[in-house]
C-alpha cells in the first residue's frame, strides 16, 4: 500500500503515520514526491490497517498496491528512478554505455580497453573478476587481483567500474573496489546475496535470469529495495528458448515491459545475449531503438585469444563503429548518448 499525505501536512503528522505502520511490524520507506509526500509500506498488510491509517491526521488516501513486487512498482513510485555514480546517470535522459572485456586478464589489456572504449564514447568500464563459468576448466578470474587491477584502471581512466559478485561473503570486498555491484543471471535468484548487495547502498546491476520471467526478476529487485537500496538498474540479457543459432534470446520486448510496470531504469547486454560479436551491434541499436537506458557490451583487444567469451566480443574497430550508429538513433527517440568526462585517445 501507498499512502498519500495532504500538500501542507506536518512533520509530525508524517512520522505519526510512519510509527503506525511501523507499529504494525512493516517497513515505512522514506518518503518522496515534489508536491505530495507518499509513504509506502513494504509487508504482510493486515485487514483493519488500511482503514487505520485513512483516519490518521494529514492522511489523504491509503491505496493499495496491486502489483506483488510493492517497491518496483510504477505505483508506489511514479517518478523514474536515476542511478547516480561518480558524475554518470543512468535512467536518465542519457543513454549510458558501459563497455570492457568479460574478464580482467591483466593490467596492460583493460588499461588499453579502457582507454580506446572511453575515447570511443563510453562512460562506464566493465570487467570481470570472478567469472562463474558452465565448465569448471576454463578461465574463472583473476580475483581479487583482478579487482584491484579494474579499480586502479577505472581511476587511471576516470571511469567508475562495475564487475560480479558471486556469493554473499565476496560482497564486502568487491565493494571496496567496484562502483556498480552487478549480480549475474545466474545469482538473480540467489536471495540472500541480494539481501546482502542491497544493504551496501551501492548501485546493484541486476541482471535477468537466463529462464526467469518479468515478474520474477521485479520480484528479485524487490529484495534489493527492500533492503533500502533504491540504486537497482535492471539489465536484459537474454533468455533460454527453444532456438539454438544464437547463445539465448534477447527479449527486446522486455525493454518498454518493464518500463511500464517498474520506475526503475532498464539496460541491455547484447553480448550475453546473442554469443556472436556480429550480432552485438545490430541487437544494439534494436535496444535503443526500444527505450533502453544504457548498453554493456564486451569489448577485447584480440577476442581471438580472449580468455573468455572471445566470439561476442567486439574490437576497438567494430566498437567505435557501433557507437557512431548509436549517436542519431539516440536522438531520434530525443534523447543522447552520455559522454566521458574527460576524452583519452586509444
């Protein structure tokens, strides 16, 4: 449930309202709007509570929520949420890249990855420290040294870097290195890690699971907010489907789905997602063409001898290319690619 104050109402009269609902054992999130202070309740609503609440002062409304995902809702908060970090915003009106290799493999490969991806227009640098693979013998990450190899390079580069976390006692540490928390298609449904990512109030990149539906990743979000973390960006990656040709499906559908249920900002992996560099580009487009808020694409200075995920890995060539395609498709949905603070040649 939402409950909507009166324009004017007192303070007092807002943290009577938020000890009520407190008193009932359920969470009373922080409240927001610019013209209308709105409470939300997060819990097992009793029945009488709702009527309890209506009869409190400086109280307009209590309606309920329909949706079973409360905080990702468009109900309980109409307005789209942007995810700040270090000067970059994503959910906003800039289309966000994020680009990098799928693993750190050594300082010298993500410091010149870095460099050409920035100087081609992205903002954000991805990379991999913890790898979960399908095949326990291939190439599982550097660690924590890879972690203080993308941390030094993000600050060499000025760009905030965003990697995996895997289990719920790495949360701490890879905190301490990385700007964006992601959380992999394999872990979506891996609660008590989004519990733990949820309490570090850093940006946690969620992304779908390979056979999850919509409600199912609103839901996994749910446990992020819940936590009150308001900083989730959500992430399409594809999904599991009967075709074979490509690595999995990428539901492009997902994109104005979910940006009609949830106020929280959408991007999209087109590598994961299609397994083939020759794809990336053109599912690329087809994401911002449908309303994206970002992009994450692999990027490798030789994907032929990649450690990981070579074949959908884009060269320096084959990335700047794309990101020329992507400028006036951006402004033909009115909006514009967010560019690096600063430019360094590759």
């Amino acid at each position: 449930m939402i409950v909507i104050m009166r324009i004017g109402c007192s303070q007092e009269e807002i943290n009577r309202v938020m000890n009520r609902i407190e008193d009932a054992g359920l969470k009373a999130h922080v409240p927001f709007g610019d013209e209308r202070i709105v409470i939300g309740l997060a819990g097992q609503v009793l029945p009488g509570l709702r009527d309890a609440l209506e009869l409190l002062p400086g109280v307009d409304q209590v309606i309920p929520i329909s949706k079973p995902y409360k905080l990702a809702s468009r109900e309980f908060h109409p307005q789209d949420t942007v995810v700040e970090l270090d000067g970059v915003a994503v959910g906003g009106n800039d289309i966000v890249v994020m680009a990098g290799p799928c693993a750190v493999e050594s300082e010298e490969q993500l410091l010149v990855t870095a460099q050409a991806v920035k100087a081609a227009g992205a903002t954000v640098l991805r990379g991999g420290a913890y790898k979960p693979r399908t095949s326990p013998y291939e190439f599982r990450g550097l660690r924590q040294a890879g972690l203080r190899i993308l941390a030094q390079v993000g600050k060499e580069t000025q760009m905030p870097v965003v990697t995996e976390v895997m289990t719920p006692e790495d949360v701490e540490l890879v905190a301490q290195y990385a700007d964006i928390l992601q959380i992999g298609s394999r872990n979506m449904q891996n609660f008590v890690l989004l519990d733990e990512v949820g309490r570090t109030r850093k940006p946690v990149l969620l992304k779908r699971g390979m056979a999850c539906n919509i409600q199912e990743w609103l839901l996994a979000a749910e446990y992020v907010l819940l936590q009150g973390n308001e900083q989730v960006i959500l992430c399409e990656r594809g999904i599991r489907t009967f075709e074979t040709y490509a690595r999995n499906t990428m539901d492009i559908t997902a994109i104005p789905i979910v940006e009609r249920l949830s106020h929280l900002p959408v991007i999209v992996d087109p590598s994961h997602a299609t397994g083939k560099w020759y794809l990336v580009p053109p599912l690329a487009l087809a994401a911002v063409a449908a309303g994206a808020d970002g992009l994450l694409i692999e990027v490798h200075p030789d994907p032929d001898v990649a450690l990981a995920d070579g074949p959908q890995s884009l060269t320096f060539d084959n990335f700047r290319l794309l990101m020329s395609q992507l400028m006036p498709l951006a402004q033909a949905r009115n909006r514009k690619i967010a560019m690096p603070r600063a430019r360094i040649k590759p």
